[in-house]
C-alpha cells in the first residue's frame, strides 16, 4: 500500500500539514497500512504508540458508515484502557485535536466529563474504562483503540468482542508483552496469520521496540538497560515476550561480597524497616548509599512495638541517617508517628501488588548489575532471596511472594532501604525531543518530550 493510499482521511492531512505528526516507520507499516479486523502490537516503552493511536482513533472515526444486517451503521470508536486514567494518555490529545479549526469544524457535539465527542457525520468517538466492564459493552462498536492491553480484565473483553463481531468492527491493541491474558492469544494468532492466503487473515500481530522510535539514541536505550533487570529490559524496550514466572533473584551469591561495619563520617545512610505483623519478624537494615552496601542489620520477634520504636530510633541517630522508608501498611501508621516524634525522618510506604513489584522490581535491577553488597555473613538475607517467587496475575500483572512457612522481612526492608537510596541518588537523563500533535482553544500547538515530561513549545 502506497503512503498516499495510507494517508486517507481527511484528519490525518490536517494534522500531517502542520508537521506534529510525521508517522514512523514502524507506525506506518504495523497501524496505518493494516486493514485486518484485529491489529496487536506489544511496544517498547516511548516506541510512539500514543501518537499513533490519536491518529488511528481520527482513521476510524472517518470511515464511511456501513452496511450491517441491513441497517446502516455509523462509526463508534471506543478509546479503552484497563483504567480511566490509563485511557488519558490517548484521549486527551485526542480530545485537544478536536479544537484544531479544520477539525473543530467536523465537530457537531462534545463533552469531557462524559467523555465523548460527536461528529456531523453522526459518529461517535468515547473513552472507556475497562475496570467498569459493564461499560464496554455495545451494540454497535465499530472500532477500538486500547492502550494497556495486556492488564485488560478478561471480564471486559468478554463484554467487548461480541460487540465488534456483531458490527464486523475492528481491533487496535497496543500494550507491552507481559502476562498471559487474552493480548497474547490474540497475538499468537496474529504470528499464525503470516501462514495464511491474504483473504483469509483477520489477526495481525508485531512487536515494536523502543529503538524503533528513530528519536531514541543508542545510549538512550544502553541508560535504559541499566536501570532494568534482563528481562525486564527484553519485555519493556525490546518488546519481547518473557516468561518471568518462577524464582525472582537469579544472581544473589554474586552480591554477597560486602559486610557490616560502623558508622563512617561522611558517608550517607538511609534505613529501610519492615515491621512485624504478628509471627513474622521487625527488620530493618542501614543502607551506606556511598558504598552501595547494606551496613547493618536489626532483625527481631515478639517484642512490642514502643521497645522496637526505641531501638530502631537509636539505630537512626548511631548512623545519622537521613531518612527510614518503611511499611505502614496495617500496623505502621502508628509506629511511623511515634519514630518521627523521636528525631527520625520518616517517608511511608504503602504495599499494594503494583508498589511491591516497582519495589523488588528496583532491587533486582540493582543486583543483576551488581550496584548493590551484602554482607557476607547475612545469611537469612541470602536464603530469603533465593526463595522469592513471581507468578502472573490474570490481567498481566506479577505477584511477588514467598513460599508459606518462610520470611521475606530481611528482603522487605533491604529492598525499602535500597530503592530509596538509590531514587535519592539518582538524576533523570535529558531525552532528545519530540513533537507529537494536539489543538486547544482553537490553536495549533505542539507538545514535546523532554527529561521524561510533557512541554508546551
């Protein structure tokens, strides 16, 4: 298909003059030239995939309307994401680009809090939410652009599809290669469509990793490698399909070569507590961020709370540290009120799936590259991390857990004492800009990337 036969609704020429939007490679050949009912692309991070949905949303809402079971049918493109704030992320700069003049002039009807917007054509583009999965459902879809596929609930998809099949409508995913959901069927069926006549596809499927965004340099992608584990550097960037299920920390030996020793002026500490919760143990560690070494250990059971408070206090001001990060989910809230009235410079750590994941996620990332020690000697550390195990939750997300009948306080507070350390230490690297397109208060404009944030320029 030729770029012109591509460039075919009248949206995409609006916004193409003005230069924001300037397809990709890897946009043109995997969104834009696709005709199949369903289109799945796991996509490294920054690969340009909101870009391209904004556009593909403006194709579909443009199309002509169609002839199904004998009643005409106008387009209906639903925006979806596993949450609402997720769904942003492609609907706002949607939303902004229907203020564009030549397209605010397509524009019959729209409303943000509902979310939606009508044309004079009679079609219709709205966001969803896929945690409402009551929601989804419809009679008449015709078209849909999810974004974070891979944590859509199977509930959602299972009000979603019989909408599409009855509309013969179209499927646009794009998420990141994770979990074992109904994305990744879909893209398994895509990688068996390449065997098949061309009539008879309906499933396409690509990964499109970061670098395929020709604005993100090779030290870019290198910077990106180090702050990640392998395989969450193959799943995120290089959009491959890792199986990540099973023991967690691979390399733990490696990290044992430090040990624990006094305080040393002029170095900087950080602690990490985790605090017992009825038979498990109170453990806190010392974190020297100028060594990258854990320091010191406190590791306790079955001794009330005010006595833990005084020890873990003491061991504060012994070490000057500048700040505990510890657990103040369930009984925390209070022990972290009364360490602060005691000189200690508390930040809060609440344990949800997600936060665990980022948490362990960040210490595992350090010991594959070997920027954190441990003490020789900690033992029960060493053990508890070699029993750590991750598992897929059935919307792609990863459970962290330990078998029953052992402790994973030592890694707990390790981990609590190290990612706040490290987060403290660390800068964001400047990224190269780039533009992407949105329209507001009837103004073009143009959004860029830099260091991480969005810029108006």
């Amino acid at each position: 298909m030729t770029k012109q036969a591509v460039l075919r609704s009248f949206a995409w020429d609006v916004l193409n003059r003005g230069e924001p939007y300037q397809p990709f490679n890897w946009q043109l050949k995997h969104v834009h030239a696709r005709q199949e009912k369903r289109v799945i692309l796991p996509c490294g991070r920054r690969s340009g995939k909101s870009t391209a949905g904004v556009t593909a949303t403006w194709d579909e809402l443009l199309q002509p309307p169609k002839t199904v079971h004998g009643k005409e049918q106008n387009p209906l493109v639903y925006v979806l994401a596993p949450t609402q704030e997720l769904a942003m992320k492609i609907w706002e700069p949607f939303w902004e680009s229907t203020f564009i003049p030549e397209l605010d002039e397509l524009v019959r009807d729209r409303n943000k809090k509902r979310m939606f917007v009508d044309l004079k054509t009679g079609a219709r583009a709205q966001a969803k939410s896929a945690d409402n999965a009551i929601s989804v459902q419809g009679d008449r879809v015709t078209a849909v652009l999810a974004d974070e596929a891979q944590d859509i609930i199977e509930e959602a998809w299972n009000r979603l599809i019989p909408s599409l099949l009855d509309s013969q409508g179209r499927l646009i995913a794009f998420g990141i290669p994770k979990g074992k959901g109904r994305f990744r069927s879909y893209y398994a069926l895509g990688q068996q469509a390449e065997n098949r006549d061309a009539e008879e596809i309906d499933y396409y499927s690509a990964c499109v990793p970061s670098q395929a965004n020709p604005t993100i340099s090779t030290a870019q992608i290198e910077a990106m490698r180090k702050e990640l584990t392998e395989d969450e550097f193959q799943q995120q960037i290089m959009a491959a399909w890792i199986d990540i299920e099973g023991t967690v920390f691979r390399n733990v030996d490696e990290c044992f070569d430090g040990e624990f020793r006094d305080y040393q002026p002029g170095h900087r500490y950080y602690m990490g507590l985790d605090l017992a919760k009825e038979h498990d143990f109170t453990v806190a560690y010392i974190f020297d961020v100028t060594d990258q070494m854990l320091v010191y250990r406190y590791r306790v059971n079955k001794l009330d709370y005010p006595d833990v408070e005084e020890h873990v206090a003491r061991i504060y001001r012994d070490y000057h540290c500048r700040v505990l990060h510890m657990d103040v989910t369930g009984v925390g809230a209070g022990p972290a009120g009364h360490l602060r009235r005691m000189g200690c410079h508390v930040v809060e750590f609440k344990y949800t799936n997600e936060s665990k994941a980022r948490l362990l996620g960040s210490l595992n990332a350090e010991m594959q590259h070997h920027r954190v020690h441990f003490a020789a000697e900690d033992d029960q550390l060493r053990k508890e991390l070699k029993m750590v195990e991750a598992s897929i939750l059935p919307g792609g997300g990863v459970r962290y857990d330990h078998p029953a009948g052992y402790y994973d306080d030592c890694v707990q507070a390790a981990a609590l004492a190290i990612y706040l350390g490290i987060q403290r230490v660390t800068t964001n690297t400047p990224t190269k800009s780039y533009a992407t397109f949105t329209g507001k208060n009837r103004r073009r404009r143009r959004r860029v990337l830099r260091g991480g944030k969005m810029v108006r320029a």
